[in-house]
C-alpha cells in the first residue's frame, strides 16, 4: 500500500509526530499510516518542568511550583520561578490523538508488528508481518530497526512506583519530590519520586541508575520501609507503574533523506536522565522545518551534553555508589534554574564550568580518564593537549573548596 509518510510506533513520539504533521496545509500532508505493534497501552506517568504554555497545556493534570529533594539529611525545597514541574497521564495523551486521528481521513492507524525498513529508490519499504508497505518518508520511533550493532544499552533506570491512598492529609500537593535518598540501604543510589496528586494521593516511586536488573522485591522493599518510616503504614495501593528507561548518550540510527528516526530511536532520551517528551516535542519541530525545507536533517547532534552524559554514565557503571553525592552537590550549589537549564542543555560553558567545579573532582577525573571519553569529545584532543587539560582542571578543582565541603558531608 502507497502512503505519503509512514511513523513506526504510536507512542510519544510518534503521536506527537503525527498530531504535528496534520496540523500543517492539507495539500502538504497526504497521507499518513501509523504502525502501532501493540493495541494495549501500557500507562506511564509522563512528568517535565515547562513554561505554562506548550501544546499539551490540556493534557496537564496536574503541575507543582516547586521541587524538593533530600539527601544526607538535608531537604531542600526549590521553588520553580517561570516554570511548573507538570504532569500527563500516558493513557490520556493517547486517548485524546486517537480522537483527533479518527476525524482525520489523511491518518489511519493499523496495529502490527514491523520486521525491516529498507530505502528504495523511489521511497521506503516498511515490512510487517502480514505484508509491506510502501511511503516517501518513514519516521521510526523503534531502535532495534535500525541500530547496528544491536542497541544495547549499558545503563538504565529501572523503576516501580505505588499510586497509594493515606486516610490521613499526607502530601504537600505544591511540591513534587524529585529526588529522596532517604531510603534504607542506598549503596546503589536509588532514591525515592513523589507526585502528590492530593493531600491524600501521590505516586511514590523507587527509581535507581544501574547496569544491573533489579528483582521486583529489591523496589518493593524499599518502597515498603519508606512508607513505613513516613506515613506509618497508613495507606493502600490503588496502581503500580513498573519501568526501565535506557539510557544512551548517543545511538547510531542512520538518518537519511527519507528515514527519520525520531524519539527513542533519535537519541530523544536524555541519557543521564531519563527525560524525553519535551525532547521529542524539539525534535518534532526540527522534523517539521525539514519537510518545509530546511533541508536540516532533523538530527539529535553530538554536543558537550552529550560528553557530560557519558562521563555520568561511566561513573553509575563503575562508582555507582558516588551517584548520591553527585545530586547532593549538584543541588546544594546551584540554583534549581540552572540545573534545569543545565538539564535542558541550555547552559553556556561558563555555567557548566560552575557546576562541574562543586562536584566531587576526584570521581569525573578518574571518569575521563578511565573511560577514554576524550575520543568522543567534542574538541579534539592530542595526547598532549589531553594531558594539559587534565592537570589544568587539576589544580582548578585543588584550589576549591570542595575538598573540605566534601568532608562535611562525609563526617
Ligand atoms: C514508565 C515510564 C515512565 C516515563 N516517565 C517519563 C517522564 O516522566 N518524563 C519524560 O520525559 N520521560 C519519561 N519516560 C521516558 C520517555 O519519555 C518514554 O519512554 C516515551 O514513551 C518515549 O517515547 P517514544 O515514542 O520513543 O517511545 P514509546 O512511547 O515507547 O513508543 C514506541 C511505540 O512503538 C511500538 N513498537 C515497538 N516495537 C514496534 C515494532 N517492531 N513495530 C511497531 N511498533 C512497535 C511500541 O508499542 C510503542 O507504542 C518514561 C518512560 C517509562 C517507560
């Protein structure tokens, strides 16, 4: 079958994609065909800080003016300024685009699985288990389609969260808990998630960074003492969200002129954090440009960010224990809106050069050099230009007061 655009996978990217695509002249947009493998959506908690306006404004449930975060016995409230931390709820967000595509005859959604994506020479080839389709563009949401070698994520954030009821007034509903590592037997880093929904209701999630699986009881476990030690057992358990979130710097998908990754598959994962719907949102927008024209291939470019990632990335897998102080220094020396915008990549290299100085020097030094991440930096360095650097960022972390700072938290 001949369609003009064909988007693998109905997921966040896709439907954001697709919701996009529709909105544009008519004459421009033909047709569009979504391949979805699977027609039971599993739920998820889509949370990001934004301004008040974006185009899912509607979809907002629910959004807080402030984030807390906790470490080392020290809880710090962070209250957001020109932004609110907001909440989706995944199953609302596919329900009201399914509404929107049915009224549309351009779009039209079929539920099967794709095996293979080939460029031809007048367009693409998608193949599915009961047949091919054929489209000028393809926009693929699903790595393993075109990932060689195999995607093959080292590190990922596993999770479980309990949706939990208390009979009592529990939960401050202003604030989101980003970051609790309050939690008993955190060798690993994990911490404790918040969303309360009401002073009675909240999502309470156990997230750890790792290279490992996790058994279902290790999260159960931690949830259940947290709770315990919180809110003394008052409360039941209404839903569960269970997730692993990969978490790459960069993924190899061939981008060509007529196939597009897009969301996972792109990269939109922000590697050292596991946050994507505004990613894929930006990149949805590139994606846009280049079918007016641009002829920018919409593309998620290796960056410092990117470097930064991996050096994060390096230390889970081999110092998985440093991960805490890491957070705490990082929250404790800067203001919650330059970690956003750090987070956002939006940082100058002044601002990134103040946060890296308070986190712990010893660590991100072994990072680089351990990990040979100097081949995948975004400068190039010579043997002896990589060892200048070092002893430069060396003595500038040496005369800091870091040293003693991490003392502190250590006693
Ligand atoms: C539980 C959970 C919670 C998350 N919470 C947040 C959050 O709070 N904030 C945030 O920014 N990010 C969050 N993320 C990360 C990220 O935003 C989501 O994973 C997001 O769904 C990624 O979008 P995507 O379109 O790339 O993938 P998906 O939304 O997973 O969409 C991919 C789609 O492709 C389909 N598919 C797979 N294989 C095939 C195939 N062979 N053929 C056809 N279809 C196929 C799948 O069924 C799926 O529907 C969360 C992730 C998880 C798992």
């Amino acid at each position: 079958m001949e369609y003009q655009h064909i988007i693998i996978g109905g997921g966040c990217a896709g439907f954001q994609l697709a919701k996009t695509m529709l909105e544009l002249p008519k004459e421009s947009i033909r047709s569009i065909l979504i391949i979805e493998s699977s027609k039971v959506h599993a739920p998820k908690s889509w949370c990001f800080w934004s301004t008040i306006s974006h185009p899912y404004r509607h979809l907002v449930e629910k959004e807080w003016h402030s984030l807390g975060f906790k470490a080392y016995q020290n809880q710090k409230n962070l209250p957001l300024q020109h932004q609110t931390y907001q909440y989706i709820d995944s199953t609302s967000f596919i329900s009201h685009h399914l509404s929107l595509f049915a009224k549309d005859p351009r779009l039209t959604i079929v539920y099967q699985t794709v095996s293979g994506i080939e460029e031809t020479e007048n367009g693409c080839l998608v193949q599915c288990e009961n047949g091919a389709y054929h489209s000028e563009y393809v926009y693929n949401s699903v790595p393993h389609l075109q990932e060689k070698p195999y995607f093959k994520p080292k590190v990922w954030q596993h999770f479980l969260g309990w949706e939990i009821t208390t009979s009592e007034n529990s939960f401050d509903t202003e604030k989101a808990t980003l970051m609790d590592f309050d939690v008993d037997k955190n060798e690993d880093g994990r911490f404790i998630y918040i969303l309360p929904f009401t002073e009675k209701r909240a999502l309470v999630e156990c997230t750890v960074f790792s290279t490992q699986e996790y058994a279902l009881e290790s999260f159960e476990c931690s949830l259940r003492s947290y709770l315990e030690k919180k809110y003394s057992n008052d409360y039941t358990i209404s839903k569960i969200e269970r997730g692993t979130i990969p978490m790459m710097p960069k993924i190899n998908a061939e981008i060509t002129k007529r196939i597009i990754p897009i969301g996972t598959a792109a990269g939109c994962i922000k590697a050292s954090t596991g946050y994507s719907f505004t990613r894929n949102l930006e990149h949805t927008t590139k994606i846009i440009g280049y079918l007016q024209g641009n002829n920018k291939r919409p593309k998620y470019a290796y960056s410092r960010f990117t470097f930064y990632d991996k050096l994060l990335l390096w230390i889970i897998e081999n110092q998985q224990s440093e991960i805490k102080k890491i957070f705490y220094l990082l929250f404790k020396n800067n203001s919650i809106k330059n970690i956003l915008m750090f987070l956002d990549e939006r940082t100058s290299i002044v601002q990134d050069l103040r946060i890296f100085y308070f986190l712990p020097k010893r660590t991100f030094i072994k990072a680089l050099i351990k990990s040979k991440l100097v081949d995948l930096a975004p400068i190039k360095f010579t043997k002896k230009r990589y060892l200048g650097s070092i002893k430069t960022a060396f003595t500038f972390w040496q005369k800091t007061e870091v040293v003693s700072m991490q003392k502190n938290i250590i006693d």
